[in-house]
C-alpha cells in the first residue's frame, strides 16, 4: 500500500487530500484546506474518512506555514507519521506548451513553472511556493506535478491559433491553452467506460469557472477557455467571450485603466454583473421571479448550447455530453434549460433522474439518441493515479 498526498495550492489556501494506495483502489483517507494565507483569520481544517470535520484558526504567514500545519492535522487521526507518505502530486494550473503530460519535480521543472506564472500570475508562483514547501518539509519524498492546460495539448493547430501576427504566438507565446483539463480528462474517461466506446464526447465543466471541451477519442480536438480562464462560457463573475474591442472602448470611453478593466472582466461581470449574483443556487430560486436572475441564467445557457453545437460541429457529430463541476453536479434547472434546448438532436430529459444529486447519473431516457450523464468531478484521484504512475510505475 502507497499513501499519496495530493496539494491544490492557491494564492491564499491549500487544498490537501490524502489516498491510501493499492493496486487500483484509491482510499481517501483524509481531506481539508489551509485557508487565508497571509490573510488575518487564517484557519486550517481536516476531515478523516469517517470522523467529524475539524476546524483551528491559527498563523498562517506563508505557505511553509500552512504545510506544517497541514501536517499536523494530518498526525492527529490520519498518520502516525510523515515518514508514511510515499510521493505528494501537486496541481498545476499553467503549462503552457512546455509540459504535455505530468512530470516529476526537478529544479527545472520548478524553473520552468515559475517562469510560465507570466501567463497564471495568480496561480504558478503559489504552486511553486507548494512544491517548495514540501521540498523543505519533505525532502526525500518524490513529488509530481498534474497540469490543468495538459489535457488540452493535443489540440491541432486551427484550433489554439489565435488570428494575430504570428510573432504573437512565436516570441510572446500568446495561443489557446485552455484550463480544467483534469476535470475534463477524467469525466470523458468515464463517459467512454459508460457508452462502451471512447466516441465523440463534450464535456460541460460547469463550476464558477466554466468550459467546454470536445474530445473525440480520448483526444481533445477543442475547449472553450482560451489564453487566460477568462475566455469562453459565461461565468459566475467573468465575461466569457467578448468583442476583444469592448476592453478598449472601456479604458477610452470611461478613463479606466487595464487593471480596472481586468477587475470588471474577471470579478464583476458574468452572471454577477447581469444580476447581482454568483451563485447558481441564488440564480435557479429567482428564475422566472427577477428579471435580472432570468435575464443572467438564459445568457449562461445561450452561451453554452453555442458551444456545444458548435462542438459537434468540429466532433462530426456527438455520442454523449457530460455535465460536471458544482453547477454541471448540482444545478438541476441548468441542465434542463440546455437539453431542451438541444432536443433537436433527439435528446429527451429524463426528469426524475435529473433531480438526484451525488452519483454518477445518466440523465437522457433510453430513447435519446445522445447519452447524457452527470459525473462528479475527481481531479484529486486523477493527480493521484498520475503520481503513483510517475513515481511507483503504477504498483
């Protein structure tokens, strides 16, 4: 048996899950977060398989701290020892072009994601900042680290170009690199087990963040989020697609500058800026009751039933959509405002499977000529089997 530790490191949390590791059984045997790094109010939190959820406000300056503290709720229930742990996978949110699949951590490999935090500034320096702690913390225990753009790489060409001058792509390494790739790996693994076939598969990441992929094969052909998590779906408090002009006309127009344009785009805007709320469980109870709650959910679903029509135009047809992500797992209402919407293609909601929540559920009626399921998301497990592939050949 193996024990992974799989870190989520952000800005100002850490995000932890702990596997116990044998042959294909993946065990969680502990989970929680160190939130507010850096942040008055810190905390950090841990629930055992089993047991009650824990909860302690303590100091958390920087992430060395957070690790040590982590480790500590670890060894009080979980582990009788840090020695335990056998390899810690980390996520990674940009790539870039450099990694195509997960890797183990060298010193190149850390230079290499510190120098990508161009493009994910929020993201790639609090990863290092994780790998680095455990580095000190753990110095003899493998570490590996699982892309989000990964999944994406095997776009062709057409697909992640953007129409600039070439130099753009070239020198400044501006291109389509798309984000969740985790998520959508491992939901349309699960889809192809389900149809029995890989097949033509679109995958609706559906969360704050939101985006699309088609995958045809196993092999992503396309997905929605483009250079930055900015692009494509409409979201909780992000734009999504826009006319690129808009950004400009709003600098020139109302004296803004790109940092309060950027904060509007990423913070305020989305289904927040059209109505006041984020939350999609705040949304789907005002639907039909405010104009603004029923203006923001129909722009959200418009904007993904273009996506994924225009997905199976470049599948050449679709065997099966899955919804996944907090909205894509829960949001009943979502999900049946956009298959009524595609009943074109012969897709009937079956309503009583569309209410439950919590397990892998086909939500189409066996008439359907596409299937259609909800499949909770599991990158933790994904990170966790990359690693134990990476560091013990998959034992």
């Amino acid at each position: 048996m193996k024990k992974i530790l799989v870190l989520n490191s952000g800005s100002s949390s850490l995000k932890y899950q702990l596997f116990n590791v044998e042959g294909e059984t993946y065990d969680v045997v502990a989970k929680g977060k160190a939130d507010r790094i850096g942040i008055n109010g810190s905390f950090v939190e841990i629930k055992i398989t089993g047991g009650e959820k824990r909860t302690r406000e303590v100091a958390l300056p920087t992430h060395n701290e957070a690790i040590e503290e982590v480790t500590k709720e670890l060894l009080n229930g979980a582990l009788s020892s840090m020695e335990e742990i056998d390899a810690v996978g980390h996520r990674v949110v940009q790539g870039g072009d450099i990694f195509k699949n997960s890797v183990l951590v060298t010193d190149t490999v850390v230079d290499q994601i510190e120098e990508l935090a161009e493009l994910a500034p929020l993201h790639n320096h609090a990863h290092v900042l994780g790998i680095k702690a455990v580095q000190n913390l753990l110095p003899k225990v493998p570490q590996t680290v699982v892309f989000d753009t990964a999944f994406h790489q095997t776009m062709p060409k057409e697909a992640f170009l953007y129409a600039l001058p070439l130099e753009q792509y070239t020198k400044h390494k501006i291109r389509r690199y798309g984000f969740h790739g985790t998520s959508h790996a491992y939901v349309s693994q699960k889809a192809a087990e389900l149809i029995g076939k890989k097949g033509k598969i679109i995958t609706c990441h559906l969360g704050n963040g939101a985006s699309i992929s088609a995958v045809d094969n196993g092999i992503c052909l396309d997905t929605s989020m483009g250079f930055t998590p900015l692009a494509g779906l409409v979201m909780g408090t992000r734009c999504g697609d826009i006319d690129p002009y808009i950004p400009l006309y709003i600098c020139k127009s109302q004296n803004k500058t790109p940092d309060e344009v950027n904060d509007i785009l990423n913070k305020r805007s989305g289904m927040y800026g059209l109505c006041g709320y984020s939350d999609n469980r705040d949304i789907e109870t005002l639907y039909q009751v405010e104009e603004g709650a029923t203006d923001a959910l129909n722009t959200y679903v418009h904007s993904i039933v273009r996506f994924i029509g225009s997905y199976i135009a470049v599948l050449g047809g679709v065997d099966s959509i899955v919804f996944t992500a907090g909205i894509g797992e829960n949001g009943s209402l979502v999900r049946k405002l956009i298959l009524e919407r595609l009943s074109y293609l012969g897709i009937t909601l079956d309503e009583e499977a569309n209410s439950k929540r919590g397990d892998i559920t086909e939500i189409s009626t066996s008439d359907s000529k596409v299937r259609v399921f909800v499949i909770p998301t599991d990158e933790e497990y994904m990170i966790a089997k990359d690693t134990m592939n990476i560091v013990f050949g998959g034992c």
